[in-house]
C-alpha cells in the first residue's frame, strides 16, 4: 500500500505534472531514471566510436564534415543526459565509473562493426530512425529535465535519421557495387537495430512500472513495431530488400508481420559478447584515463579562480 505522499506523486504523474529535482520523489522513481538516463548517456558517447572509424575515410568532404557534426551532435546528447541524470544527486564521476567497470548498460547496437561506407547510412537511417522513435515520447515523460533534454535531442537526431537515409539514396543510385554496399549493410543492421527497442514486454522487467510512472509512454513492442512499419515503405523507395522472410503486411492488424528476433544474441550482447563490446569499454577507459590529466588541470585552475574571489 502506498504512504499519503506517495498517493500524492502519483496523483500528480497521473495528471500529467512535471516532477522536478527539487520535488519529493520515491527512492525507487529516483533509482529508475538515474538507471535509464545514465544508460542512455552512456548509449550517446559510445555511439561515436562505430562512426569514428569513417571520419577519414569519407568519399566527400561534404559527407566527412557532415559525420563530424553528427558525431559532435552526439557528445552533446551525452552531456545534456549526464546533467539531467546528476540532478537526480549523482555525480558525473559515479556515472562513468558505472560505465568503465562494465556494471552499467548502454544500447546493444553499438557492439557491431562498421565494415564499409554503407555502414553510415544504415546508422543514421535505422539506428538514429529508431532512437527517434524510442526519444519522441520520452520528450512528454514525466521527469522535466529528461524530458527537455530530449526535446533537444529530437530536433538534431532527425538531421542524422536523414543524412543516413541520402547516404544509401547516393549508393542505391550508383554501381551496381554500391547498391550491393547498401545491401549488405542493412543485412548486418536490421536485427540489431529492432534489438535497440528492449526485450519483448513479456520480458521486460522495468515496463511496467515505468508506464505507471510515465517514463515509459509506449511498450518496447509498440515502439518497435512503428519503426517497422515506417521502414518498410522506405526500403522499398531504395530498392533493398529487408532481411526478413517472414516480413509481411498483415492488413487486419494495420501493421507489418515480421520474423522473430533473436534474443539469445541479445543477451549474449548484453553480458558483453558481443563483436566490439570490449573494444568500445577498452576505448572508453583509454580516453578516460588519457583525460586525466586535463580534468585535473580544470579542477586545478577552477580551485585557483574561486580562492582568488574570496581572498
Ligand atoms: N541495449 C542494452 N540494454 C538494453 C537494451 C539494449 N538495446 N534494451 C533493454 N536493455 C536493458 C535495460 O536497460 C534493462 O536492464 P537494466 O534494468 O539493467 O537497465 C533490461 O535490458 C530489461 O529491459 P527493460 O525493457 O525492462 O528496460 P527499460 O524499461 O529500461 O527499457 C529501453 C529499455 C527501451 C532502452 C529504455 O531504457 C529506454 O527507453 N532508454 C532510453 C533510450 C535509450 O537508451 N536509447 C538508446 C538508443 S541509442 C541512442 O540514443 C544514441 C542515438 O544517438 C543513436
């Protein structure tokens, strides 16, 4: 049974409210959203190293100076979440901490390899499309500055959703090679962007709770499902065929069919099997402990600053 004040935060969730850093919230809301923040900021900063392999190897300056910005976008999506996360009473050093022991997530997809150009355009196409899906209506979940972190984020994910999207138009439009490029990559990437969405609700331990605490305004199935339904159409523009037999309109639930997921590879992923898990944490922890040196700088020079003012 819940306390008076607990009764009173979910009245306030259930009307829609805003909660704030400064409300009173239940230990568990407070453990859930640094949980999901946090992973999700983590998800943002790992997700530049499968893009960082194409930087110097982009066909045109344009295409190099237009992943540059989305990989720059992205340490930005990092940082917006770490602060929305610390105002929950963490600190960013404990986050990552979490993250280089390996004791906490971030999202599966970024576990794979990018063999080829092609591999930029199914990202931005299938990964940023379904992180679209996924953020969208966390902009209208019920912890504020999660939610205004995410109405950022929206606006510049949909810049790589279609930068990904003309990557493959270029490639279905040229040699017979490059479409066969473009192909091959979105074998490789399908499934494991569908994985992106969470464990069926069946088996999704945190589901349901966070629906009650409007965290979570759609199932993970749901969500999945639209992505589905809003690609389909778009592999056909491209001429590619996606890796499914079993994919097929089921026009009396106004919505695609499609095959079953494999999720004895997802868990595999997730206990850190997959093809780059050790690789990313490997790079992750370099970078961090390469930094040292200069955050020790920063704190030094801040420490000088603020003496200076109150002496
Ligand atoms: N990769 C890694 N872990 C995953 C996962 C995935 N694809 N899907 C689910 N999990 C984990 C969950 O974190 C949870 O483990 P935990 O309790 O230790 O955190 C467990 O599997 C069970 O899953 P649940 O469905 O019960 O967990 P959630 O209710 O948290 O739902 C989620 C999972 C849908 C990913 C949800 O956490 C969420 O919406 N997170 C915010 C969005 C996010 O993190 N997106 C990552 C996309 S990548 C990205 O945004 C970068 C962009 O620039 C491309």
């Amino acid at each position: 049974n819940m306390s008076e004040q607990e009764r009173e935060f979910q009245a306030r969730i259930d009307a829609g409210v805003k909660i704030e850093p400064k409300d009173w919230m239940p230990e568990a809301y407070r453990k859930t959203l640094i949980r999901q923040i946090s992973q999700h900021a983590h998800s943002e900063i790992v997700g530049q190293l499968p893009e960082g392999n194409w930087v110097t190897r982009a066909p045109t300056l344009k295409r190099k100076s237009i992943l540059l910005a989305k990989i720059q976008d992205e340490a930005g999506h990092g940082l917006y979440l770490y602060s929305a996360a610390e105002t929950l009473g963490v600190s960013r050093d404990e986050l990552l901490d979490a993250l280089h022991s390996g004791k906490a997530k971030y999202s599966s997809i970024f576990n794979y390899p990018t063999l080829s150009w092609a591999d930029m355009g199914a990202i931005g196409w299938l990964v940023d499309g379904s992180a679209i899906i996924n953020q969208i209506p966390l902009c209208r979940c019920s912890y504020g500055p999660y939610s205004r972190a995410m109405i950022r984020v929206c606006k510049e994910e949909s810049f790589h959703a279609r930068q990904g999207y003309d990557i493959m138009l270029a490639l279905c439009r040229g040699t017979p090679e490059q479409k066969q490029m473009a192909q091959d990559a979105l074998n490789r990437w399908w499934w494991p962007s569908l994985m992106m969405f969470g464990p069926s609700d069946a088996d999704s331990v945190n589901s349901a709770q966070s629906s009650k605490w409007r965290i979570k305004l759609f199932s993970n199935d749901e969500l999945r499902q639209r992505m589905v339904d809003q690609t389909v159409p778009q592999a056909e523009f491209l001429g590619l065929t996606l890796p499914d037999p079993d994919l097929k309109w089921n026009a009396e639930r106004g919505h695609y069919d499609f095959g079953e997921i494999d999720w004895s590879e997802f868990h595999n992923v997730l206990k850190g099997n997959g093809p780059c898990n050790k690789e990313r944490l490997r790079t992750r922890v370099k970078a961090w402990d390469d930094g040292e040196w200069f955050r020790d700088a920063m704190v030094a020079y801040a420490d000088k600053q603020a003496a200076r003012k109150s002496a």
